[in-house]
C-alpha cells in the first residue's frame, strides 16, 4: 500500500496510515507514528519533486575531506581540497 503513495499523496497516505495504525507490525507502527509530525514536508515533495539529497552528499564529502587531513592550518588549502 505504501507504492500507492506516490500517486495521490494525501488521498493514498490517509489509507495507508489507517491500515498501518490496525496492524500488528509493531516496527511500521512505530515508524508510522513519526511521520505526522513531518506530513507537510512529505506533501512538499509531492508538489515540488525537489529534495536536499545533493546538498547532504556534497556536505558528506566536504566532512571527509576535513576528516582525513586532520585540520588545515590555511583556509585557501581546505577550500582547495574541497
């Protein structure tokens, strides 16, 4: 039911979470139990399509440049590196 979720999202997540909160899968209960709290943002994405994946991968690899130098002691060459 979840991949019924991208189609129409609020119509497909209304279903969903009504079967979710009678089922006894205790894991998506819980899991479930989260997601109003974040339901606009989710809709969001179903409007938009747009999601902060790329500025997230790009900060991941700017924290293991910074990691694996042990600290710069010039600014330009951090910026370099990155």
């Amino acid at each position: 039911m979840l991949r019924e979720l991208w189609g129409s999202a609020t119509h497909y997540f209304l279903k969903w979470f009504e079967w979710v909160k009678k089922s006894r899968l205790k894991p998506v209960r819980k899991a479930v139990d989260t997601v109003p709290n974040h339901i606009d943002h989710i809709l969001i994405y179903f409007k938009h399509r747009v999601t902060n994946a790329t500025s997230n991968g790009i900060n991941s690899k700017i924290q293991k440049v910074k990691a694996m130098a042990c600290g710069y002691r010039n600014k330009d060459n951090f910026k370099t590196a990155i």
